[in-house]
C-alpha cells in the first residue's frame, strides 16, 4: 500500500539512478527567466530589464513559499500522480513564457514556476539523501550540481537566444519537461509514500502573507533605481506594504497551532550566526552587477562571452564539491572551510581590485572566476550545513523557506541595489577628479567629443576599483568574525567530580553513555530525511 520509493519494482537500479539524474538536470535549473537572455527578453519585448530582475526574484521567493509544506504535499498524493501533473504543469507555464509578451504575466508564471519546482525536488532530495547517508556529504553533492547546472543553463540560455530567440529556450524546457512527465507516468509507482495526511492544517493566508511581504520587497528592490528610491510614491508604498505584511505573518504564527512558519529557530545561534555569514555571501555574490558593467561596458564583450565566464566558476565549484565531500567524510568541524570560502572570495574581489584596466585579457579571468566559484560552492555548503545543524525535521522544513529567501534572494538583491547605487555615485566622483586635468590647455574643443569615450571609461573603472576596495576592507573584517566565532564548539570545559560512593560513579557512566546513544540515533535520522 505504501512505497517510500519512487519507481515500479520491476525497474533496475541503474536505471531508476539515470531517471533521477535526469530530472535533477531538468529541473533543479528551472527558472521563470535566465539571467544570461535578459537582454534578449528586453529586446524581444521592449520593456525594462527591472520586469526581468523582478521575474528572477519572484523564482526564489515561489521557491521559499513552497518549502513549509512540501512533505505534507509529498505525503498526501501518489508520488505517479504528482509528479507527472506537477512536470506537465512546469511545461505548460515555460510555454506561457515563450509565447507571452506581457512582463507581468512573466513575474507571476516565474513565481509559480518556484513554488511547483521545489514540490517536484524534494521528490529528488529524499532519495539522494538516503543513498549518499551523511548529510555535510550531500550538500557537497547537491550543491555543487546544482550551482554547475546553473551555469551551463544560463550560458545555454545565451547561446540558443543568439542563434534562434529568447523564446525558444523556454519552448526546448517545456518539451523536456512533457518527456519526463512521460517516463515518470511509466516507470514510478502508483502508491502513496506514508500514511495520506490532509492539507486542510496548511495555513493559506500565511502563504499569501509570505508572498506579499517578498514580492513587494523584490519590487523595490528591482525597480528602485529606476523609480529613484525614496523619491518615488510607488517605492515607498511597496515598501510599507512589504513590513505591514511581515509584520502580520509573524503575528500570525503565533496565533496558529501548527504555525506556518518555526520562529523558535531563529533565536538558536547557529541559525542568527548563519544568516549573519549569508548576508556577507550576499555581499560577494552582489558584485555580478560589477563584474557585468566591466566586462560588457568596458572590456566590450558580447553577451555569449559574458555567459562563458561564469562557466570558469565550474572548476572552482568541483572544487568546493571535493573539498566538502572530503571534509564532512573525516567530520572535521567547519569553521575552517568556512575561513577559506570567504578568503577565496576576497581573492577574488583583490584581483578583480588590481585588475581594473582596459588591457585586462581574456585568459586573466581564470583565477578570479576560480576564486569565485571555490567561494561560492564552499559558503553554499558550509554554512548552509552550520545554519541548519541540530534543528527537528519539522522546524527545519518551516524555517528553511525564510532561510531561502533571505540567502537567494533578499541578501543578494540587497548589495546588487546598493553597489549599484554606489558605482552610479562613484562614477559621478570620478568625472569631478578627472574634470580638473581637463581645460583648454591639455584637451581642444575640437577632440573633447574623441576623448569622451576614454574619460567615462577610465570613470567606470575608478568606481569599480573603490568598490571592490571596500568589499575587500569588509571582507578582512568578516574573516576575523569567523576566525573568533565559536560555532557551537564548547570554548571551556569544566571538570565534574562525581562521588564514587554509593554506586553513583557507575549512574553517571550509564548516563553519558545512554546520552551518545541518544545523539546517533538522532543524526541518522537526520541525515535519513
């Protein structure tokens, strides 16, 4: 009656591990747009990129909407029936996209896109998790897929708008989502995972709560320096709907008996101390907006070049995978390869710091974008694994939406607002310092208009160059907080003296060693689910 498989008994394992190798590579990239065709849909459409950047948000935001509730989704359908619904459903809204010109409707078909794509995941997760066993090992796995994925999506996503148009890659996404929703109708079975539990105790008002709060917090931050910030109405009521609306979610799960949201997490220290260390990840992987204005404003590159060189990221990924699957194997405590995550990140932004010059070559790429991509793979894993250690199953799943957001989207939009905010200024500056070398003497009236070119450039790069220099200032700063954080390892021990007398000696040992039991049957559980 009940099968915590996937598949009909009667496949092979080989061939049920290349079935859910397949999904994992269609659909962990899902997205409602691709960061590397947002120039083509703007093009295609003729609306602003903000649409676009506001449709990326929205994947996230759909994605951390869904997470509270995927394991009563997962337990309430047959696993055949879900999967092939939730697949045609996925095909359905990439067609939509492929064939809609309207920006709005993109945004709302993005964030459905998230909140289905996360119910067809854990599908793949539990799976993946039970083969592999330790969990530290799993992220090693799982996120180093998933970030490589990522980047081969979006160069692809280039590469087929170059050739034929932006629409035809959502319309490839559909067709392999409908051959999928196929093989999954013939080789799954058709039972449910465990005891059919209802949806009735889903809080529906908190999901809109939760939607409401992000999605209006993703338009000011898409649309802020369009709308000039605070000096537009629209900002500073979208702004006032997002905190009234957080502020009712919270209210709320304290009025619910199965709450929405686990807010109790959050006052553990692993859980503040993690997304304390997110919101500095936030800061390194905001520096894309950077990266872009000086590889496409300066350097000149074309849209397919830019995209190839967030594939020089894949090595220092791999790289981050190995080191991870290693390093939770020998179950070495994390501070450490924490440490060296954000040293590689600063690695990056010092070179990218010497490197602001418009003679910077293709192949002096490597080493910043490997610093890169060992950075962002290691604090993907690390502190991902630290902020979620120790936490119940249930308080994991209710916590891990908010978790997402602030991770993927809230810490990352935050500093691609502000840095570009800041390189809009620093440019301002520039031009004032580089106005005063420019008068009569040293530039004509007649070739002023000639070396116009030369001053916004050199302009852009000293902007840049200040930028980095102070993410870099920051970054010493984040890696003396990890250096001296304690992360959950007893700074100080005490010596107990237990009496001998009376058999209390022989109590004491009996409970410590009931207490290590206690703590093995809880991590394989843990690492089970």
């Amino acid at each position: 009656m009940y099968n915590k498989g996937l598949f009909n008994d009667w496949v092979p394992k080989p061939v049920q591990l290349l079935m859910i190798i397949l999904l994992v590579i269609v659909v962990l990239p899902l997205g409602g747009v691709y960061t590397g065709n947002i120039s083509f849909m703007v093009g295609g459409t003729g609306e602003l990129s903000e649409y676009f950047m506001f449709a990326n948000y929205a994947t996230t935001i759909g994605m951390g909407a869904s997470m509270p509730i995927v394991l009563r989704m997962k337990m309430r359908f047959k696993v055949r029936n879900k999967m092939v619904l939730l697949l045609v459903l996925l095909a359905l809204l990439n067609w939509v996209n492929a064939t809609t010109l309207n920006p709005l409707v993109i945004v709302a078909v993005s964030l459905i896109i998230g909140f289905l794509k996360m119910i067809v995941a854990i599908e793949l997760f539990l799976p993946l998790m039970m083969m592999i066993g330790d969990r530290g090992v799993f992220y090693g796995v799982f996120y180093t897929a998933v970030l490589t994925l990522t980047q081969f999506s979006s160069y692809y996503a280039v590469k087929v708008s170059i050739i034929y148009n932006w629409q035809q890659f959502f319309i490839i996404i559909a067709i392999l989502c409908f051959i999928m929703a196929l093989l999954c109708w013939v080789l799954m079975h058709d039972k449910y995972f465990s005891l059919k539990v209802p949806l009735h105790y889903i809080d529906w008002m908190s999901i809109i709560l939760f939607t409401t709060t992000f999605m209006f917090s993703a338009y000011v931050l898409a649309f802020g320096k369009q709308q000039d910030w605070l000096n537009s109405t629209k900002i500073i009521n979208s702004g006032i709907v997002a905190l009234v609306s957080f502020a009712l979610l919270i209210v709320r799960q304290y009025t619910l008996k199965r709450p929405y949201l686990s807010l109790k997490v959050f006052s553990k220290s692993n859980v503040l101390n993690g997304m304390f260390m997110l919101f500095w990840l936030g800061m390194f992987l905001g520096t894309a907006s950077i990266q872009n204005i000086f590889a496409v404003g300066v350097l000149g590159y074309d849209q397919l070049t830019n995209a190839k060189l967030n594939l020089l990221m894949i090595p220092g990924l791999v790289a981050a995978g190995i080191t991870a699957v290693f390093w939770f194997k020998k179950q070495k405590p994390v501070k450490m390869f924490i440490f060296s995550g954000f040293s590689a990140m600063i690695g990056y932004a010092l070179v990218m710091y010497f490197s602001m010059v418009v003679e910077f070559n293709y192949e002096n790429w490597y080493l910043p974008m490997f610093l890169k991509g060992f950075g962002m793979g290691s604090l993907f894993i690390a502190v991902w694994f630290y902020t979620l250690d120790k936490l119940e199953l249930n308080d994991m799943l209710a916590a891990i939406g908010l978790v997402l957001v602030w991770r993927t989207f809230l810490t990352v939009g935050i500093f691609s607002a502000l840095l570009s905010w800041f390189q809009y200024q620093f440019q301002i500056i520039s031009l004032g310092d580089l106005a005063v070398y420019i008068d009569g003497m040293t530039v004509s009236s007649q070739n002023v208009m000639a070396n116009m070119k030369t001053i916004q450039l050199n302009a852009i790069l000293a902007a840049n160059k200040k930028i980095f220099g102070y993410i870099v200032m920051i970054g010493f700063g984040v890696l003396i907080y990890v250096l001296t954080h304690h992360f959950g390892i007893k700074r100080f021990q005490y010596l107990r003296f237990v009496r001998v007398l009376s058999g209390k000696s022989i109590i004491a040992k009996r409970r410590i060693r009931e207490r290590k039991i206690a703590e093995e049957i809880k991590d394989a559980a843990g690492s089970a689910m």
